[in-house]
C-alpha cells in the first residue's frame, strides 16, 4: 500500500499554483519553521482510526488529514481552493472547516480531510 503521507506531500508540493501563493513557496508538515511570514500552510494527520475488523483482522481505517492555512490579512480562499482541489484528486472527502484567530492578529483556516484505506489501498 502506498504511504498516504508521502501522497500527499507530493501532491502538495508539485502544486505550483498553490506553491506560488505562499512567499517561502512550501507547504509545512507538522509544523512551520517560521510563523512570521504569511500566508502559510500546515499539513498533519490528524488521526488514523480502525474503523473495519473481522475474524481479528483489521479491514479498513479511516485517516484524517488536517490543512491549517494561517494569514495575517484573512484572504485564504485562492489557497483554501487549490488545496481542497489537491486533496480531492488524490481521493480524500472534505469532512469540516473552522475558521479561528491565533494571538489576535493572526486569521487560521483549518480544513479536515478523510480517507478509507484498506490493506489493498484507498478508498
């Protein structure tokens, strides 16, 4: 089965629509080296549930992938767009968004993704 980690940093990373709205042109897993430049974006796995079992065996789980874009002016729809198209493509449903503010000044978007795989692939 294919790393679902890698799928994704991949996808994001090849992205140069969405790699050209950010000034250090990259998308951050886990965390961002430096939170002083916006916008930015932060990919994580948010959890990876056993959701399927038989005969002790585990059949199917759901992975859930959090895109957390941070702004200081609020303008994330061109960002929040290429990166719902993205996920999409490589077979994710959208399941939620909220919106929140991070110390005052700072406007964060976080988008949640869901995606079955099973030991044959993803669903």
């Amino acid at each position: 089965m294919a790393d679902i980690k890698l799928l994704v940093h991949d996808k994001l990373q090849s992205d140069a629509e969405l790699l050209a709205m950010l000034p250090d042109g990259k998308v951050y897993f886990g965390r961002s080296e430096d939170a002083g430049t916006y916008p930015v974006v932060v990919a994580s796995e948010v959890d990876d549930v056993a959701v399927r079992h038989a005969d002790d065996m585990e059949l199917c789980r759901r992975l859930r992938y959090q895109l957390t874009i941070l702004s200081d002016d609020g303008e994330v729809r061109g960002i929040e767009k290429r990166i719902t198209e993205d996920m999409l493509e490589l077979g994710f449903v959208r399941a939620s968004s909220r919106d929140y503010m991070e110390d005052d000044h700072v406007y964060g978007r976080a988008m949640d993704f869901l995606i079955a795989a099973t030991p044959d692939g993803f669903e």
